[in-house]
C-alpha cells in the first residue's frame, strides 16, 4: 500500500470520482472534481452518478465521461436484473484501467464499485468512530447521534487503500470532502463551485418565461418541495412569502421537479400570480433559472446548494438537519432555524416526530421575509461571482 506521501507524488492518469447522488451532495464535490483538475490537468477524470443528475455535469470540460449508474435497476434484488447490471458495470470500470478512485459517496455498493475497478488506489472516508462527537463543543440530540452521518457507511471502508480522516462532524460537507486535497497533494485555496451551464439551458429558461409571461421581472425562484417529510415548511408560509414579494413587484416562480409539483401546485394556489414550473426544467435550466435570480427561498434541498454555488442569495428554513453540516456554504446569513434542543434529529418521517414539527413550525413566515429583503438591501450574494459561470 503507497503512503500518504507517495500518493502527493504520483501522477495518476485515469482517475474515477464516485458521487452518485443527490443534487446538493453533487455539488459538494464539485470543488473536489475542480481540484482534481488542476492537479492532474492532462488525466482522464469520469465520474459515477445517477442519471437523473448525469445532465448537470455532462457539460463540464473537467470531466472526459460522466458514466451512469441506473439505481432503479438495484431495486429488486431477488430478480437476475440487478446482478447483471452490476456485472456490465463492473466489467466497464474494470476495463478502463483507473489508477486512482475517490469515493466521496461511501456506501457499500459503491465500495463495491471502487474494489470492481481494480485501482490500486481507492479513497474514502474512514469508519464511524465514537470520538467524532466528542470532538464537538455542542450537544446534539440523541437521534442525531443514531441517524447523523459520521463516516462511510455499511462497512464500505473496508474496500479503501487510503482513509479520508473524519475528526469532527463540526465541518460543512464541502470541507469534509476537500479533506483528500492533502492525501494527494491537491492545490491549496478556496473551494472553487465552477460549473458550466450550457446555452441550450438558458434559451429554455428564456422560452419558459415567455411562456409564463413573466420575462423581464425581477425573478425571486422558491423550492417549496423536499423528499424528507420533515423538511417541509408549508405551504402557506411559502405562499405568504410568495405574496409579500408579488406585491412588490417580483415574478414568483415555484420550482421543483415532477414529484414536487403538488406543493407548488398548492403554493400557487394561494399565492395568485405566482408561477409553478416545477417538472417544467431539465436539471441544467433549473440552474440557469436560479442563476437569473434575485434571491431563492427553499428548505435545505438541492435549489439551495445550487443557489450557493451560482452566487445567488439564498434563504434556507433548517429544521431537522443540521445548518453547520450541510447548510448554504459559507452563508450563516442565509439559515433560518427555530434553535429547539430536539434539533438536529436527522429523522425524516413526521410520524416519528415527538414534537409537532416545531423546528419548522417555529421559523415564520415574517421572519424570512425580514432576512430577505435585508439580503435584497445589502446586495448579498456574490453578484461579482457570476462571471465565473457562464459559459
């Protein structure tokens, strides 16, 4: 096995970068992918990932191939269809020759995948250890320390030559990530979200608001939808939100995708003039929608992240999970949170909430209102950034 010195030496070649999903967490690697890049400038660097984000980084000139991982076809593991599935694309990995896997995913099946390639270099993150939460000043919740990420998981460590160390939990997910710049020697300075949007995407965002005659407002964006039960806001708070901001002239559009188009549904519904376009944008328009925005309002969802990574302002409701962790990176002023003892839980079902939902029952409608327009006022979000992401 190559020391932590040896690998900052070696210039590897063929290099796979493992995140499958979801939209925020692929984000959080992007600034990995970017360092990638300027220290291996002349490598093949592919990246894993499910389909349904594949489009958000197929354009990007620092990856040579984005390759798919079709999780839908793992969902029934009792049928020959999963096995096969994993054979061709073990067999795929295997034959492209990787020197080097980073897996910032680390569960078992993509340990698995990385152990497939047969790298003699694989890095992931270390185990769970106890200690991490001790390394803590705060105190958490005891559903946090049973349902918080603290390391890899289901034993994918296992399948690792090198470890990601993992001292304190009291690190945003983009710092926990960039924690590998040191095993391989990878330059130094602020993570770096850089993306492309391609040109295809804005024309489509360009038609979208014509079509919904809203072209030329200034555009506030909201992400009322989230896939964790106890991440929702409500709808009647986005909806006053939504109204305060009609009344001072903003178009309204309610973002989302197909899945989350019954709360947008329902948003605008109580919001009359507020446009739903969720299911609407490929994941690329979604971006090139939110990058022409004055401010986003979301609950912690993928919107938010990208929202940061473009440079706009954002403001985030933060209940069940944890603002510090995998909150708007680098945007304190950005997270609303109610600050009760039960929280962070990291429980996702209402029904187990012994609680009524108060951390997000708690944050009002008004109170993000407020934040907002001060954002609004003082400018707040990188403006002088958004350069860096056109394309």
């Amino acid at each position: 096995m190559a020391s932590a010195t040896d690998l900052r030496g070696r210039e590897f070649r063929r290099i796979l970068l493992i995140k499958l999903s979801a939209v925020g967490d692929v984000v959080h690697t992007i600034p990995v992918l970017n360092k990638l890049r300027a220290r291996y400038p002349s490598a093949q660097i592919d990246w894993l990932v499910t389909p349904a984000i594949a489009e958000l980084l197929r354009h990007n000139p620092a990856i040579n191939n984005v390759i798919e991982f079709a999780r839908e076809e793992w969902s029934a593991p009792w049928r020959p269809a999963p096995f096969i599935a994993y054979a061709r694309l073990a067999a795929k990995l295997r034959a492209t020759g990787y020197d080097l896997v980073v897996d910032m995913h680390g569960q078992l099946r993509t340990a698995i995948f990385a152990r497939a390639t047969g790298a003699p270099v694989r890095i992931g993150f270390d185990r769970p250890r106890a200690g991490v939460w001790d390394a803590s000043p705060r105190t958490f919740p005891e559903e946090a320390r049973r349902h918080a990420w603290q390391g890899a998981r289901e034993g994918s460590w296992i399948a690792y030559t090198h470890h990601i160390p993992v001292p304190t939990l009291d690190l945003h997910a983009v710092d926990r990530y960039l924690n590998v710049a040191p095993l391989l020697g990878l330059p130094d300075g602020p993570a770096d979200f850089s993306f492309p949007i391609p040109q295809a995407a804005d024309i489509g965002v360009d038609a979208l608001l014509l079509r919904h005659r809203i072209a030329g407002a200034g555009l506030v964006t909201m992400a009322p939808g989230t896939i964790w039960e106890t991440k929702h806001w409500g709808s009647e708070k986005f909806a006053e939100v939504a109204r305060h901001f009609l009344g001072n002239g903003y178009a309204v559009a309610l973002m989302g995708s197909r899945r989350e188009r019954a709360v947008c549904d329902e948003v605008a519904r109580l919001a009359p003039g507020a446009v739903d376009v969720a299911g609407e944008t490929s994941l690329t328009e979604l971006a090139a929608l939110i990058r022409r925005s004055a401010i986003c309002v979301t609950n912690d969802s993928g919107p938010m992240h990208l929202a940061v990574a473009l440079g706009r302002p954002v403001i985030s409701v933060f209940g069940p999970t944890d603002a510090i962790w995998i909150g708007p990176y680098h945007r304190a002023d950005a997270v609303l949170q109610a600050g009760i003892k039960c929280s962070p839980c990291y429980l996702r079902q209402l029904s187990r909430c012994p609680n009524d939902h108060a951390c997000m029952h708690q944050v009002t409608a008004k109170a993000v209102i407020e934040r907002a327009d001060a954002l609004l006022r003082e400018g707040s979000g990188g403006a002088e950034r958004l350069e860096a992401h056109v394309n």
